[in-house]
C-alpha cells in the first residue's frame, strides 16, 4: 500500500508520520548539499504544505533527532543545523 493518497488534486501523506519523517529527512538531505543556504531554504518550505507550518510539526524534530547521525559528514553538522535553523525561521515568517 501507498503511503501518500489524492486529496484535492494533492498529493498527501496517509499519515502525518509520514510527512514529519520526510519533512526530517529533506533538512539532512540539504545539508549534504553545496547549495546557498536560501535554496536549501526553498526547496524544504517549498516542501511543508501550505496550511503547514514547522512549528506545527513537533514530532519532525523527534524525527530530525533520529536521522541525526545521518548527516552525511561530521562538518557537515554545522549547514544541518544552520539549515534547520533558517527553515524555522522562515515558516515562523510565513505563519499566518
């Protein structure tokens, strides 16, 4: 079985696990990554649903807590937390 189904015309995570796990895994992705920091940025607000924000998402950082250790080297641990830190940021100016 599929873990995502149509909603609207979407795409949607069946369960909001599902979206909190990706949304972790999409920050350790863009930490590996030599792109600028405001295209990491993009691609992962780009990511989060509209109605969705970070900070409604507390379960993703459990998550991000977990794949941690997966950052693809240890200097790479600073862009992670750079990276997750401008993500916060950016969905707290994007709050409605």
């Amino acid at each position: 079985s599929c873990p995502m189904q149509i909603s609207n015309g979407a795409y949607r995570f069946m369960h909001k696990s599902f979206y909190e796990y990706f949304l972790a895994r999409l920050v350790i992705k863009a930490a590996g990554t030599d792109l600028p920091l405001e295209t990491r940025v993009m691609r992962i607000t780009k990511a989060l649903e509209s109605e969705r924000r970070w900070q409604s998402e507390p379960e993703a950082l459990y998550f991000l807590s977990e794949v941690w250790g997966q950052v693809p080297t240890p200097a790479e641990v600073p862009r992670a937390r750079e990276t997750l830190h401008a993500v916060i940021e950016a969905s707290i100016g994007n709050a409605g």
